[in-house]
C-alpha cells in the first residue's frame, strides 16, 4: 500500500497538484511558531467554515453522531458545529499550545479539545460517525514524510470510523490528484461525491452569476468506510 500511495503521491507531483516546496507541516516546532504568532486569531485554511455547515448538515443528519476534528488547529469549525446542535465533537491537534489556547477560550463550547497526532489517533477503532479533515490532508501532503504520512493518515482514519461512517476531506487538490490516495490503500473506501467549493476572499463581488469573481476553487471529497450507513 506505501509504494502505490507513493505512486499516487508522485503522480500529483508531475500534475503540478502534489508536494510543494516550503515549510515542512509535519514539523510541530513550526506550527507552535505559527500559532504563537497568530495570537488569538482564528485561522482558517482554504474555506471559512461557515460555507461547510450546510453540507456537512447534509451528510451527518443526526445531532448525536460521534465527529473528530483533526489538525484543526484554531479553525472554529467545531464552534460552527456546535452552534448548530452536535454534541459529540472531538477537536485535535498535536501543537500543544493551540489545543490549550482553544480549550481555554472555548472551553465551554460543548468541544473536548484534546492532543493528539491525526497519525497516531488516541481513539478506540470503529467508533466514529465522521472525520472532517480541513486541509490536514493537503497538510501531510507537504509533509517530508510525503507518502508514508500519507498512507498513515488514512488508516488511522479508516480504523477509527465506524463502518458506512465517512470522511469528508476539503482539499485545494483535484480529485484526479486526492482520489489516487485512496484508491492505492488497501483499506475498503467507497467515493461517495466529490463536491467543489468556490471562495473569494473579497466578499461582494460578483460577475452576474452566484460564483465570486476570481474565486479560488476547492474540493470536497466525500469517502466511506465499507460496511453500511453509520448516521
């Protein structure tokens, strides 16, 4: 499975979707660096989580379905969730500061935020609903442990999920460059949807349709885990 994952992960690399140069996220020292300098502001990567919510009440119809958050960092994803009535959220990541900022702050928020590396995940198998994974794949993808971190990051996912439960990535990859991921793992994953999301950062403007003006577009992939309908 790691050599056809690291095929996949040099297929993205030659279309120009892959691995790219710059800071090494899977270094904790760089993000503690990151966090401190952000502050208190929260930080979101690719989309404002508020532009998830609709879909993700679409996918996951059920206010009590077990959902874990990680890599989320300072995103206020699981804030968004909590507001909208799920009571079973799991926030984590594996800069200790962060966690302690969020947990601080929000800690009466109805998150259990909690320390813990999305490659070796501290939870019992077969027991969540869904993983929704905000650029923490993109994020190892960048990794220097490229496609080991990669295949490791998927099974931990997989074990953790309940069967028919679903992992809901939003990538700033095509599908012809993510969906390759999954497809050389060994683990039993079904393509539910692949849904794309544009966003322009400068609110307001618009050429005549309902898409921004020069709007960055990402993707949505919808993946299950084998065995039936979780929620």
């Amino acid at each position: 499975a790691a050599a056809a994952v690291a095929a996949a992960a040099a297929a993205a690399a030659a279309d120009g979707d892959g691995v790219a140069p710059g800071p090494d996220f899977s270094d904790l020292a760089f993000w503690t660096a990151r966090h401190a300098q952000a502050g208190d502001l929260e930080e979101e990567w690719l989309v404002p989580s508020s532009a998830l919510i609709p879909m993700l009440l679409r996918l996951f119809p059920n206010r009590a379905a077990e959902l874990l958050l990680p890599g989320t960092g300072s995103s206020a994803l699981p804030l968004r969730l909590s507001d909208q009535g799920y009571h079973h959220l799991t926030a984590c990541d594996f800069c200790h500061s962060v966690v302690g900022r969020m947990r601080a702050r929000y800690g009466e928020a109805g998150v259990d935020w909690v320390v813990m590396d999305a490659l070796n995940l501290d939870v019992p198998s077969n027991c969540v609903d869904g993983v929704l994974d905000k650029a923490l794949l993109d994020s190892v993808c960048c990794s220097a442990r490229g496609p080991q971190a990669i295949a490791q990051l998927l099974a931990e996912v997989h074990r953790v999920l309940r069967p028919g439960g679903l992992y809901v990535v939003v990538s700033h990859g095509h599908a012809r460059t993510r969906l390759p991921y999954f497809e050389a793992s060994d683990l039993a994953w079904t393509h539910v949807e692949t849904l794309r999301i544009a966003y322009d950062p400068i609110p307001g403007l618009r050429e005549g349709g309902d898409e921004p003006t020069g709007a960055s577009k990402y993707s949505v992939f919808v993946m299950q885990k084998a065995g039936g309908l979780s929620c």
